[in-house]
C-alpha cells in the first residue's frame, strides 16, 4: 500500500516486530480502512484506539449532536471488533502525549492511521509522525476518507482550484477511485489488557436535559447501518435522485452525510456501489446516478478549499468580504431563527427539523442560510456556529464551505445578490406543504408567529450593504 512516509514515537521501542496500533479518527469502521488494511498486512497483533483530542492546539470541541453521534458509533464499532476478536481501546487527551504513552505501553512496532486535513490535526500529525520515526517506529499515513487527496489536484498553473465545475474535471479525467479494502475476517487482539476510560465517562450524550430523543428516534449510528442505508438508497432513491433530490418531503436523498463525517461508510464504498448501481441504469435514472456522484465531488470540493484555506469556518474566503458592514447582532432575531419561530414556514420547518433529527434536508439549509445572512443580515459564521453545535453531520470543510457558499464569501460561491426567496422556495420545492406540516404542527393557526421580517425590504438591506463590498474592491 502507498504511503506518505514512515514515522514513530516515544522511546526506542523494545520490540521493532511488536504489535501493531491503528490509531483511529474519523473512520469508525473495520471495511475499507486502509489503516487497519496496512496493520492486518503487517502480520502482528492490532490494537485497535480511539483517541478523544478535544486539548491540542487549534483542535475545535465537537458540538453537542456530533458528540451524541460519536457515542453511538463507539459502541457499535467497540461491539463489531469484539465480533471478530478484537478490542477497542479508548482514551482521552492531547494525541501526542497520550500516543506516545500507548507505544510505550504496548511495545509497538508500528501506528497506522488515516489522515486528516485541518491545520491543527495535520500539525499534531506530523508531531506525532517525527517523534516516531526518531524513535525508530514505523509509521504511516493513508488515504482513507476522500477520494482525491486535496494536493494531488492542481489547476495548470499549480494553484489550488477555486471554481466546482473544473475541479471536479480534473478529478474524473484521471484514472477512477480504488476499489474499496474488504473488512477483516478476524482480529487478532494486541492489548486485551490494555486499559481504556470508561466510554460513559466521557459524557458525550446529554442527560440534564436529554434532548436526543429526536436523534434516537431519527438515526442508528454505525457501519452496518451505513451500509444498509446505502443499499435501500441504490435500490430504491437512486433512479429518481435527480427529479426529487430537492424535494424534502420526499425520501429521494441518500441520508449517508453523517455515516461519511464519521467514517462509517468510506467515500470509495459509495462511489464503487454507485458505479456498479449506474451500470445498470439507462437514461434519466443514469444521469440521476451521475448526479449522485457529482454530490460526492462536491465534498471533495470542500475539503480541498479547507486544506489549502484552514480558517474556512471563520475567514472569509474571500477577503473581499471582510468590508461587508454587518450591523450589531440582533440576539432576538437570531434565536427566533434558531428555534424556528421566524414567520416563514420553509426556515421554521427545516430549523425544527434540524433540532429534532439532528439534520436538515440540504435545500432548505440553502434557504435557512440565506435567510439568516440576507434577510436577518447576521454574519454568516454565527449560523455556521449554530450548525456545528447542532447537525449530528457538523463537518470541519462542508459545514463552513456550505455557508460559504450562500454568503458569496466562498469557492464558486452563490453570488450574494442571489437572495433565496423563502416562501416562493416553498411553494416551489414543499407545494402541498407536507414538509412544513410534518415539523411545523401549528403552521395556518393563530399560534404560528408572524413573519419576523418584511422580505422585499430586507433584501433591498442586504443588497444595499452589498454595495460596501463592491465599493471597497480595488479599482483594476
């Protein structure tokens, strides 16, 4: 298997044949991991750790929802390793020291791990991966969660791509993604003593209030779940994916964006299924298939903006924008907007949604966005706060990227003159308002609020308050 490198750490280890540690991050399964792939290839005992690092510099603490999310998938990828004989180890604190301690205590010879692409977690890595290889461990890194690494796609002229469309050529035009890694028949377990916290200790899921009632009942978390959904996707949605997708009271979208943020389903298992799929599809039902992978790209378009733009979640991307006059936070229309109660039944029904189910249907995030920056004119990043806090898919590059791209602020943005309209957005993509009844009860009585803001003045506002950007631009 291709690496970047080898690396280890802590002390000379005892043992150079000792066994291997699989360091696990944001790839909770045992199929298609090419890390664990590697440590299986090695021939030595696996321990397998999952590493809690909410104390290393610039590492962002995961929202709540996300949080409930990781608890569940630990227990069920602690139960499928025990299935197979193994064992998932967990501990808690800054990666550098605490992978250093479990070298220490293993005797391991090697640490295999899939990388990731934040500036923070890359800084810890290469930390980590010298540190290692001083030591004479091995050590390397995969490629286990995108497609396309971020710097093997350069436009000509070597600079990273900016724009959806070119990007996502470059990727196509080039030899397709790998098959997927088959999951391991068995585990051979290196440290059944080894301890571990006590997953309860790390009080992930919310007790005082438990508010995750609507994400029990809405989501079961895990790999076999992932890949379950997928195949009800390809069986049933799949063909009619192009024509409904922006239909949210209609099951016609995949539902896998949490299983990808947390590695559950890797994105080769998708693409390599979807292919197959595709293959035996034909016309309108084929170019839905496309569409579908098309959506895939645009998750690879957002982590190679956040690799080479590791502020995406609060710089704007454009500097441009840093003379939008944002007026004073209005705290009273902002909670209006978080708790749904704005007037306008397309944002209170997908913001109503999003607490409940810990998700939002991906057309009405566009049009909640929009109006929380165009109508309400608050800055994008508070929304985008709020969404990581509250989506149980809260990503570090399509989160940001997404409200990125509904300021105008971002990669091939949205314009910002294009001011979703909410309630022609309705009519348009929720006609029968089964949507708007299924999270908004009381939608057409006395008790729905009344519209918090009037739409034509706001975006007159917003537009108005764009005109500051163009004026401040540097005459050419």
């Amino acid at each position: 298997m291709a690496s970047t490198g080898t690396a280890s750490t802590g002390p000379a280890p005892a043992h150079p044949d000792g066994p291997s540690l699989v360091w696990l991050r944001d790839d909770l399964r045992l199929g298609d991991n090419p890390a664990l792939t590697a440590a299986l290839e090695r021939g030595r005992p696996i321990a397998l750790v999952y590493l809690l690092d909410e104390v290393s510099p610039g590492i962002r603490p995961l929202g709540g929802a996300a949080r409930w999310w990781l608890h569940q998938s630990l227990v069920s990828l602690a139960a499928d390793a025990a299935a197979l004989g193994g064992r998932l180890v967990l501990r808690r604190g800054a990666a550098e020291a605490v992978i250093g301690e479990l070298v220490e205590e293993l005797g391991a010879g090697a640490v295999f791990w899939n990388r990731r692409y934040g500036a923070a977690e890359r800084e810890v890595d290469t930390r980590i991966k010298t540190g290692l290889t001083d030591s004479g461990v091995v050590a390397h890194s995969f490629a286990g969660s995108l497609l396309f690494e971020p710097w093997t796609i350069r436009t000509g002229g070597g600079t990273p791509y900016t724009v959806f469309t070119p990007f996502w050529r470059a990727c196509t035009a080039g030899p397709p993604p790998r098959a997927p890694y088959p999951a391991p028949a068995e585990l051979t377990d290196a440290a059944p003593a080894l301890p571990g916290d006590d997953l309860a200790s790390w009080e992930l899921q919310p007790s005082h209030p438990d508010w995750a009632g609507g994400l029990r009942e809405a989501w079961t978390p895990g790999e076999a779940a992932a890949q379950q959904l997928l195949a009800a996707f390809l069986d049933e949605s799949l063909p009619k994916y192009g024509t409904e997708r922006d239909l949210p009271a209609q099951q016609a979208t995949s539902r896998l964006s949490p299983y990808l943020r947390w590695g559950e389903i890797s994105p080769h298992q998708i693409w390599h299924a979807t292919d197959i799929a595709r293959r035996g599809l034909s016309g309108a039902a084929a170019t839905s298939a496309t569409r579908f992978l098309t959506e895939v790209g645009w998750r690879e378009f957002a982590y190679h903006v956040l690799f080479h733009a590791p502020d995406l979640a609060t710089a704007n991307l454009r500097p441009g924008f840093d003379a939008f006059p944002w007026p004073p936070l209005d705290k009273v229309a902002l909670s209006a907007w978080q708790q749904g109660r704005t007037g306008f039944r397309l944002v209170d029904a997908g913001m109503r949604e999003l607490w409940r189910t810990g998700s939002m249907h991906n057309r009405v995030r566009m049009v909640t966005a929009s109006f929380l920056i165009k109508n309400l004119l608050i800055d994008w990043r508070e929304g985008e706060k709020w969404f990581w806090d509250t989506l149980v898919d809260a990503d570090p590059a399509s989160n940001p990227f997404g409200w990125q791209w509904v300021a105008g602020s971002g990669a091939d943005a949205a314009p910002y003159f294009r001011v979703f309209n909410p309630e022609l957005q309705a009519d348009k993509f929720d006609p029968a308002n089964e949507y708007v009844r299924q999270n908004v009860p009381e939608w057409g009585t006395p008790s729905y609020p009344q519209p918090l803001v009037d739409l034509g003045e706001t975006r007159r506002a917003a537009l108005a308050a764009y005109e500051h950007v163009k004026a401040a631009r540097p005459s050419s």
